[in-house]
C-alpha cells in the first residue's frame, strides 16, 4: 500500500490539525478531534471511538511498520506519513512517540451512559473551566471505577487537548455525559441516584456520609464552589475538613477524597471485581 507523505508545514490539512488543537470554535465545528500517542489512541479504539486519519512520522514511531501496527490496534489503514517537522507542528505533547490521529466525536449524552456497577458511583462537575482539572478527574474516575462523570453546564470544550492529555487516557475509559444541571438531576433522580453536594454551607464531614448506596458526588469551581441549584437540592451538602490555614483545596484533589472515600466503603469493589 502506498502512503501519502506530506512534507510542507503549509500543507491544508496541517493547517486544519493545528486549528482543531487550538481554537474550540473549530472543534465546535467539526466531527472530529485530536488524539497523539499510541496508548491514547489504543483506548480510544477500545472505547469504541473510530480512528479516521492517521498521522505517523516513521523516524519518531518505535514499532513495528506503523501500517501494521495501525490495522491491528486501531482498527484502520487509512494513514499519512508526515516528516518530523510536519509532526512537529501538531504535535502537543513534550513527549512524543510519533503518532496522532484524527478520531470521529461521539455524542455526550445522558441516554447512552450505561451503569457497569451494581450500586452506581457518579461524579458532576458543574462549571469548572480548566481542562486540566476535568482531565485530572477523568483520570481519578477511572482509578476509582466510577460509573460515568457528567460535565453540567460546561465552560470548557470537553474535546479540548489538554482534558485529553491530562486524563492519560481516562477520557476514553470512563463515560461522559454533558447536559444542563436541570438534565442531570432529571436523570440522577430517574435512577434513583442520592446526590452529594461538595459545599461549606451548611454542610457534614464527608466521613459521616453513606457512600455505598447509588451515589452521585457533585463537585463545583474553586473560586464560587457549586451553584444553589445544588446546594439546595442535593440530599445533603458534604465538606472535607480543612486543617491548615487556607479553606480551600484543588477541585480535582477534593473529588479524588470523596470518591475514594465512597470506594473504601465499597470495600475497593471487591465484590465485583473478585479480589
């Protein structure tokens, strides 16, 4: 099979790449997105995501010819070769291994999420606008085995390269829904699902909450916190102890305490996984 080659930093769909990873007006637009690396792209693939373009610079890809390697764990042949220059100029990490693809966008919705635990454990972020905290939680969901994490009333684009990045692929494992806080609770009310709203007001230790029935963790910016919408209608308003000077912690830090927290009641998921 002979390959494409693009070798010139002006080429069009270059210019169309480095447009996807940096203006969300772009992304907004188009059905497809930005994923670099082969781990990346193997979970992509796995989470049912299709790889439409392959971008590989054969001098930076250590495997085997990345035709075959791209057919076995990708699922497609459609490939473009492209020099280090070129790859260069899309590329958005520090560490680089040569490839990147353009993948089809799925669509976020609250219908498709499917619960894989008995007593479902779900984490909302309402209103956070740094990618790099949505990805941080995208990466804890996934090491807490949560059912889904629901993005209500998104700032951010969740395609945005540095949510992807920065969840090290939890983006691909763990469901995402993205809807309105009206939607949410619709939905989270619909599967009987009691809802927990991260809040110094008016709120218990998190310690003292039972976690092991179906459970929603909500969690909101660290500059305002959650809206009233949830404070006021969450089953009960939860804090974690702060001991030192400052009141408040990193969002992404403050979700990982209270999922793990529901985990360890869980006994780890013992009772599903066999361990």
């Amino acid at each position: 099979m002979i390959m494409k080659t693009i070798s010139s930093v002006n080429n069009s769909t270059i210019k169309a790449i480095t447009g996807l990873i940096q203006k969300a007006s772009l992304r907004k637009k188009s059905d497809v997105f930005v994923v670099e690396g082969k781990r990346e792209l193997q979970l992509a693939y796995k989470g049912g995501f299709t790889i439409d373009t392959v971008f590989c610079c054969p001098t930076l890809f250590e495997s085997t010819t990345v035709e075959t390697w791209s057919a076995q764990n990708l699922g497609t042949k459609n490939i473009v070769l492209v020099t280090e220059d070129v790859y260069k100029k899309i590329s958005y990490r520090n560490k680089t291994e040569g490839i990147i693809a353009l993948v089809k966008k799925k669509a976020f919705d609250l219908d498709s999420i499917v619960f894989k635990n008995v007593n479902p454990l779900i984490l909302v972020i309402e209103n956070i606008e740094k990618p790099g905290n949505i990805g941080a939680m995208l990466r804890t969901g996934d090491a807490s085995n949560i059912d889904c994490l629901l993005v209500a009333e998104p700032k951010t684009d969740i395609y945005n390269p540095n949510v992807i990045r920065s969840s090290v692929g939890g983006f691909f494992t763990v469901p995402i829904g993205v809807a309105s806080n009206e939607d949410i609770i619709e939905f989270l009310k619909q599967n009987q699902i009691a809802t927990y709203a991260a809040s110094l007001q008016k709120s218990i230790s998190y310690e003292k909450i039972d976690f092991s029935a179906p459970t929603a963790v909500i969690v909101g910016t660290e500059a305002t916190g959650l809206s009233e919408f949830w404070t006021r209608k969450s089953k009960s308003n939860i804090k974690i102890p702060m001991l030192g000077t400052l009141d408040s912690m990193n969002v992404s830090v403050a979700a990982a305490i209270l999922l793990f927290e529901a985990t360890r009641q869980r006994d780890f998921y013992r009772d599903i996984k066999g361990i």
